[in-house]
C-alpha cells in the first residue's frame, strides 16, 4: 500500500441517520393549530389522558371558552347533532371543514358563516368564545356542545385545559355547566411536575 | 466512501482495443445526503415533545346527594375549610362555629394541612370515629373553596397538595355570602 487510505466507509452511519429520520417522521404528530395558546399549570398527578375519544374544553387567560373533539367522524356527527339543536343545517363542505378544525369558539350563530370561510381566512377570525351562561338551558352553549358531544363521541372522557391565569369565575362557570349536566368526574390537564422529596409523614 | 464497484468488463474492453474515454469513477459524494439527513434527525428531534400532558382526575360533589344536612354531619373538630383568595393568598378555618380565619400561602399550607390531619387523625382514632362505607379512618375534611378573585391555577395547586399530603377527604364547593364577608380585602 503506497499511501494510506483516508476514506472511511460512512455506509453504516448513513444508514443509521435515515433510520432515525425514518423513525422520527413516523413518531411525530404535528400539533393542530389551536386558536388561543394556554400555559396548563403543573401538577404531581402522573395518569395519563387517553389518545383518543376525548372531550377538551380550554379555559384560556382571557375566560373565553372553546371546545374540541379529538376525533374526525366523531365531529362530523357531532355537527350534525348541533345544528339539529339549533335548526341549522351544514353542507358537506361545511361538515368537512368542521371536521378538519381543532378547537372552536365560535357561537352558533355565527358557525355558518365561519364554516365558509377559506382555511386561511378562518386562521385569522378571532374566535369570541363558546357562551356559557349557567342561568339557561339553550344560551349555554357549552352545555349543548358536550350533551352533543357525548352522544357523538361514544361517551368521551372530559378534560380541562385552563390557563395557570383563568379567573375562577370563568372555571367556575364550566365546573357548573358540567355538574348540570351530570358529569361530575372529569380531569384537568396539568403539565408534569416531580413530587416533593422531602418526607412528608 | 461507499462505493459501487463495476466489476467485470474492465478486461473485455482492453481485449477489443477499442479507443474509450477514461473510465469515469462510479463513486458519489454522499457527503451532502448525510449533512441533509442529519439536519432532518436534528429537526425532528428538536420538534418531538416528549413529555405528555398529564391529566388530574377530580370528582366533584353531587348536589343532588350532598346538600347542607350532609355537610353538617361532619364533626366541628374534623372540619376545615380553605378560601382561595386574591394574589395568591389561602384563608383558612377550623370548625364551623365560631370561625377564626387566619391567612397563609402556598409555600407554607402544606405544614399546615399535615398537621391538622395528624391531629384530625389521632382524634378519630381515640374515639373510635369511622366514616360509614370505609373502615379506614378518613383524616380531615376539608371544603375547598375558590373565591371569584382567585385564580385557576390557585385551585390546581390546593388540589395537588391534598394529593401530596394524602388527604382523600376533600370537596370544591362555592363560597358562601357570609364567609366571602369574613375574608379581609
């Protein structure tokens, strides 16, 4: 050997880099565009939310409401059951568009109107909020939304996800539209937090 | 470098003597294939969230089965109430009658819940006093109850304490007009 051979064989490591990129766009799930950013307070509660069939009403910093079902064919039904509520009906395109969305803080009444707009028109609305008023039946929305939702979605687990900086009232508000309506178990979404070292007893 | 080897017609062509152009290197520069990999390895682990969001399970009261002769079943000396307050503050009294209400914050009510359920504990266990359904002894009772003024967060917090300190005993309850007077502006 005249000279030494400096190329080394990079096949192995190639290899390897694609199987990751292979792994990790396959692992990835890129998170809906929510319409209101909210910082969840922490908690030491370790139970995990399930993946699928879940109700989320997100309390955000300003005590608008809005309320989401995780799962397509779920929302689907679950606007169909709303407009029946309140004598509207929904095209198809409107269902899709429905569908496709993440959470909504839209009033119904102005739901069709939202459901027309192009996706990229619908991003920039600023959603008002769902109506909770605890004192009627059909103006809290909310409660509609989940006595619908819980026929549609096969009895969903309900969860809330408050801003750290929700006024009480607003989640008192939700707390009571739930009790009346019978669901009292639900659970409060929380990011992680370690439970204290120090001993206790 | 990984290379691609093109074995067996070197000597065919050297046979025929025909006139060929120099014989062109099969090897590729992967070098910018493995900058482009890693620089997808890199952006999708920097994207991927790994912890999950956690979810607490809470029960609330039923109205319907607990109304105000239930509440009142609890003994004076295994009671105790929590008031959220504003700016984070925590007001908080023993018993029903006769309340005095002193003011504390997060960083210091978990001393102060251990305790009362030791003491609530003891009591209990000296007198013989179990609930009805349960044969262990159930500590303190505590009313939880967040004021207008408090935040969401406030109550999460007084949640997770009473999982900290292991109380099972607990409630959310709306604060009544006479105890929202006692509270100190």
């Amino acid at each position: 050997m005249p000279k030494g051979n400096v190329s080394i064989d990079m096949t192995p490591m190639v290899d390897m880099a694609f199987l990751l990129v292979t792994f990790f766009i396959l692992t990835t799930q890129f998170r809906p565009d929510e319409p209101v950013s909210v910082s969840t307070p922490s908690s030491t509660s370790v139970s995990n939310p399930p993946e699928h069939g879940k109700v989320i009403i997100t309390i955000a910093p300003d005590s608008r409401i809005f309320f989401d079902l995780d799962n397509q064919n779920f929302r689907k039904s679950l606007l169909e059951k709303m407009g029946q509520s309140y004598n509207l009906t929904f095209s198809v395109d409107e269902m899709n568009a429905f569908a496709t969305g993440s959470s909504i803080g839209i009033p119904m009444g102005g739901m069709k109107t939202y459901l027309d707009m192009s996706p990229e028109e619908r991003k920039k609305v600023e959603q008002p909020g769902i109506p909770v008023d605890t004192s009627q039946n059909l103006s809290n929305e909310l409660g509609v939304w989940l006595v619908n939702a819980r026929i549609a979605g096969n009895n969903p687990v309900i969860l809330i996800k408050g801003d750290s900086k929700s006024n009480y009232p607003a989640v008192k508000n939700v707390f009571k539209t739930l009790a009346d309506r019978d669901v009292l178990k639900f659970g409060l979404i929380t990011a992680d937090e370690a439970m204290p070292v120090e001993p206790i007893k | 470098m990984a290379e691609l080897q093109s074995g067996g017609d070197g000597h065919k062509g050297k046979k025929r003597g025909g006139v060929r152009a120099k014989k062109m290197s099969t090897r590729i520069d992967m070098t910018p294939m493995v900058d482009l990999g890693f620089l997808l390895v890199t952006f999708f682990i920097l994207t991927t969230t790994m912890s999950k969001p956690k979810a607490m399970q809470v029960v609330m009261p039923d109205k319907k089965v607990i109304d105000s002769t239930q509440m009142s079943k609890i003994r004076e000396s295994e009671a105790m109430t929590i008031l959220l307050g504003s700016n984070d503050r925590i007001f908080y009294y023993y018993g029903q009658s006769e309340p005095k209400v002193e003011v504390t914050y997060f960083t210091k009510i978990r001393k102060i819940l251990i305790e009362k359920n030791k003491e609530v504990l003891a009591l209990q266990q000296q007198n013989g006093w179990k609930p009805k359904t349960a044969t262990e002894y159930n500590g303190v009772y505590i009313g939880i109850k967040p004021t207008d003024e408090s935040k969401y967060e406030n109550l999460v917090n007084m949640l997770d304490e009473m999982k900290i300190v292991g109380i099972k005993s607990y409630a959310i309850i709306d604060a009544t007009p006479e105890e929202l007077e006692m509270l100190p502006k």
